[in-house]
C-alpha cells in the first residue's frame, strides 16, 4: 500500500535542509596560523581570525586563505655571470612571513611566484657586482644586501623577509680546476718563503753565534795579555828588590822546563842533548842576553852563579870512565839518563 507524504511534511524538511546550509555558509572555522578574507559581492571586507567566526550567509564569502606562519620559499637554480665575466651557479632559499593578509592577497597575485622572481632577480643584480673570488668569499655581504633589498620591496604586499641565505655558488668545471692549481702554486710560494726565511734566521743566527765567539775570544786574549802583563809586573818588581840572581833562576827554570817538554814530546826520535854543564850553562847566558837583563854581577857573575842551579838538573854522564861526548852529539831516545828518556 503506498505511503502518501503530506506536502506539508515536504516542507518542514526543505526548511530544515535550507536550515543547515545557511548555518553552514555562516559558520566558519578557521585554522591556527590561517587568516582568511570575507567578500561580499565580491568586495573585501573584513579578515576572520583562527578560530570560530560567522559571516552572513549568501552575502558575504571567503575570499583567500592566507598562511601567516613563516614560510621557507625555494629560490630556483640559475646561471649568474660575474663582474670579471665568469659563470657561476646559484641556488638560495628566503624566508618571509604574510604580516598584512589583506595586501598579500589583493596586492600581488600569486604571492611565491612574485617572491620567487625578483629574488632571483636581485641575486643576479648583486653577484654581477662582484668579481669571481669577492662571490666566493663574501657570501654574508651577499645574504645581507639581499634581504636589504627584498625586504624593502616587498613591504607593499604586506610581506616580512625575515632571511636570504645563498645555499650554492659553483663555478663551472674548468675554473674549478684553475682555482686548484693557483692555490698548489700559492701554497708551494708559501712553503720556499718560508724555508727561505728558516735558512735567512739560520744563517743570521750562526753570524751572531761567530761573533760572539771572537767577542769572546777577544776578550778571553785581553784577560790573559792583562794577565801576563801583571806577571811580568810581579816578576820586574821582584827582580828589582831581590837582584839578577832571581832572574837568572826564573829563566833558568823556564828554559829546563822547555827542553823537558821537546825531549817528552812523543813525536821526536832524535834529542840533542848538552852533555856538559857548561853547555846547559850556555843555553842559559844565551837566553838572558835575548831578554836584554842586566846582571848586577857582570858576566863573571854569571859564570859563577850557574854551579848554584846546574846541581839541580837530574842529569847523569852515560859512564865515569867514559870519555863525555862534545856538545851537540846526537843521542837516541832510549839512551842512559832521565835527560834523554824526556
């Protein structure tokens, strides 16, 4: 059997459906970080917060949806020349933030792709001022100009551009292989300067190591001239109060210490040897005449006061018996006598 609807029950439910839309197109619910517009006809009129929000419907609709969070924006790849004409890569991201909805939806049409264009714009703006290794080497400076730049530029679409980083600036192959080259050859500069410089404060080192070693000599010769010279000194003040004798005694000594030092030397086979007092006595009187000493006994003196220091020699004849050779005979090393064996 059919079932019969009332039209009036047709109507209640068209106003409960006309019920729900209405409440839909007025009720509005709006995202954290979102803020969206209100058209009416077609003409902004407000801007509707996160949150719940009621507009009135079939008037009044949603215009753009505007993220006002901080967005990362991809700066495509280009080829960008230098002021010394060399080609590089560059690549770079910004990061801006929607301050004023409004402007940043009615003010540009599609926001990216306008921020998208004029970066790449001023990067190659920017870089074309600069030489090759300026571009290498400054990229702070280049950060710093473009987010001057675009920051300044986009201020009428209600935007913030809160970063520019350069992410990439490659130069093509064969100049990177160039690069590497002048950097070893700046290098190898480096290291021959620097051995250069080693050899240069060695050398100056060893100078200074010369001369203060003659310094040192020279002052070690003095000490010992002053030392000599004090000497003679004592020795001239004791002549004079004690007489020839003294003297005579002194240069005595000196010279049996002399001929024992060349009969010890181990490099003679032959020593000529006096034989006689008389010739040691000799040796004596002809080393005082080359010093020029006056004697106070005269030169009978001498002859007499030669006995007094000729007993003090260790000498001893090869024989009693024996006939004593002349002055000035050869005798072997290994002969009788302390004379002899040095």
């Amino acid at each position: 059997m059919p079932v019969w609807i009332s039209g009036t029950t047709i109507v209640l439910v068209a106003l409960v459906l006309l019920a729900l839309v209405t409440a839909a197109k007025g009720i509005r619910t709006v995202p954290q970080g979102q803020v969206w517009t209100v058209e009416r006809f077609g003409r902004f009129t407000h801007l509707l917060n996160p949150g719940l929000n009621f507009i009135i419907p079939y008037i009044d609709a949603i215009g753009q949806k505007m993220n006002v969070q901080e967005v990362v924006l991809d700066i495509p790849e280009q080829s960008v020349i230098t002021r010394d004409n060399a080609t590089v890569t560059v690549d770079g991201i910004v990061y801006y933030r929607v301050m004023d909805p409004a402007k940043a939806a009615y003010q540009v049409q599609n926001l990216q792709a306008a921020l998208s264009a004029i970066a790449m714009t001023n990067i190659r703006a920017v870089i074309g001022e600069m030489d090759l290794d300026q571009t290498l080497s400054s990229r702070d400076r280049i950060n710093s100009q473009l987010l001057s730049i675009l920051d300044g530029a986009t201020d009428p679409w209600g935007v913030k551009i809160a970063r520019v980083e350069i992410r990439k600036i490659e130069p093509p192959e064969n100049l990177i292989r160039a690069m590497n080259l002048q950097m070893t050859a700046e290098r190898e500069r480096r290291a021959t300067v620097a051995k250069a410089e080693g050899a240069k404060q060695a050398l100056v080192l060893e100078a200074e190591g010369r001369r203060e070693s003659a310094f040192r000599d020279a002052e070690a010769r003095e000490r010992m001239a002053q030392a000599e010279a004090a000497a003679t000194r004592m020795v001239s003040e004791a002549a004079a109060g004690a007489g020839g004798d003294a003297l005579r005694y002194f240069v005595a000594e000196k010279y049996v210490a002399a001929f024992q030092a060349i009969a010890a030397s181990p490099a003679s086979r032959l020593v000529i040897v006096p034989m006689e007092a008389a010739g040691l006595a000799g040796g004596v009187t002809a080393a005082l005449e080359l010093l020029r000493v006056p004697s106070t006994s005269g030169p009978a003196g001498s002859a007499a006061a030669m006995p007094a220091v000729a007993p003090a020699m260790p000498f001893v004849p090869p024989s009693a018996h024996a006939a004593p050779p002349s002055a000035g005979a050869s005798v072997p090393r290994s002969g009788i006598g302390p004379w002899s064996a040095g």
